[in-house]
C-alpha cells in the first residue's frame, strides 16, 4: 500500500512544469452536467481498481505541456461551438499541478462560465481550500471512493486511512465557503455502506447528507479487464450505453 500524498509528489514531477500540467486530450465534448467541455490531464495520485482513464493515469510522461491559456481557449472554444455553459478538466487529478489549475480558474473567473472542478480531495488542504474560495465561477466535486477506509483501501490500493482526506476535503472546502458537494463511488459498497457514511458526514455538515451524488462503474471493455485482474465483482454496474439518465 503506498501514500496518496507522497505518490502525489512522484507525478507530479512528471505532469507539470512551472504552470504547465500534460494532457493527453482536450476540447472534448460531454453530455455530463447536461453538456459540458472537457480536456483531460494525465497522471493521479490514486490507482482506482476501476478508472476508466487507463494508459494516462499509469503513464503520465504521455501527452503534452499546455499552459492554461491554452486550454482555456481549447475549451471555451468547444463549449461555444455546442452551446455549453460548463468547462472541466477531467480524466486524473486536476489538484496535482495547483499552480495551472489557479491560473486556468482566474480565466474562468473572468467569463461567463461554470468550472467543475472534479477531484478525489486527498490534496485539498486547509490551505488549498482557501486558495480556491477567492472563484465565484467555481464547483468543486469530491469523489470518495468507497463508503469507509476498508473499501477506499481495497478500491485504491492505498492506505486505509487516507480515505480521511477526502473527508477533510469537504469539511475544508464548507469552511471557506467554497461550492462543493460529494460523490460516493458506490457499486462496491454493501447495501448499508451509504447510510453509514451519511452519519460520518452529518459530524461534518448536516447539508452533506442531502447533497450526496451517487456514483457507479461504467463498464468500459477495459475497466472490465481490470476489475477481472483485480478479481473484484462490482455489485453494480452499468454498460456505457445504459447509464440512467440521473446518474449523466
């Protein structure tokens, strides 16, 4: 098992430079959030038995150096072309190249667009969560992988107790004010995994509760090979052609 925050490190010093962070896609479209345009980073601190990302999140060396800049044309661009009103980077973690992402939200912050800000949260500090609140422009999504530190372990093969990042997160973020809510991965969770975890965020916020966002595996040929390696059966799944329109 290995450290998020110390593994954090190792890529970043691969994915960004300066204010530059790899992609390995940009200026995609989405029908996420009801349509929204998307460039995707390379590199994670987490190694989720079911991400769909793959090559990019094992080898982070892939893509290229974009300047926020850069990708702020390339998605406000895609968004104008199909009517969105939202932009995301997506695909690994945003939060690993801090200096890019800022600079990239300071540009949202002076349009008339909505960053979603997708995220596992194990690198949203106090001070993180300060930084972001100064964007009015700004949601911030915490997806928790698991329902407890048993499932975040097994889920991620990283510590146990790390899951608790994640709940900081949130309680960071409410602290300064910053839009959030949180996303449990659950299609691995026992049916009494959820309601468990309601009780841990309740300490945190009773507002969590009524905020909490169902997420599920979507099965990918290859997140399939995966989870067949890791020899893990979710409980729930959906084949991407099949997703319920309340989970798009």
């Amino acid at each position: 098992m290995y450290d998020p925050l110390r593994y954090a490190e190792q890529v970043r010093a691969v994915v960004a430079r300066g204010n530059l962070r790899r992609y390995y896609r940009v200026a995609r479209p989405g029908r996420w959030y009801g349509g929204i345009a998307t460039a995707d980073c390379c590199g994670c601190n987490l190694k989720c038995i079911f991400c769909w990302s793959g090559y990019p999140r094992d080898h982070p060396e892939v893509g290229e150096l974009r300047s926020p800049a850069e990708i702020y044309e390339k998605l406000t661009g895609c968004a104008s072309k199909f009517g969105y009103t939202l932009l995301r980077v997506s695909g690994n973690e945003p939060t690993l190249s801090p200096d890019h992402l800022l600079e990239l939200l300071e540009l949202v912050d002076a349009s008339n667009y909505r960053f979603i800000l997708e995220t596992n949260g194990t690198l949203i500090d106090r001070s993180f969560a300060k930084r972001l609140s100064r964007f009015k422009n700004l949601h911030v999504r915490v997806s928790l992988k698991g329902t407890n530190e048993q499932e975040f372990g097994m889920l991620t093969g990283a510590k146990p107790e790390a899951f608790n990042l994640q709940l900081l997160a949130l309680r960071h973020l409410l602290d300064e004010r910053v839009s959030s809510h949180p996303a449990i991965m659950l299609s691995f969770s026992p049916p009494d995994g959820l309601e468990k975890l309601k009780e841990r965020l309740r300490e945190i916020d009773e507002g969590l509760v009524n905020q909490v966002e169902e997420e599920y595996v979507f099965l990918y040929p290859h997140v399939i090979e995966k989870l067949e390696r890791a020899g893990i059966s979710p409980r729930v799944a959906y084949r991407p052609d099949r997703i319920p329109g309340d989970l798009i």
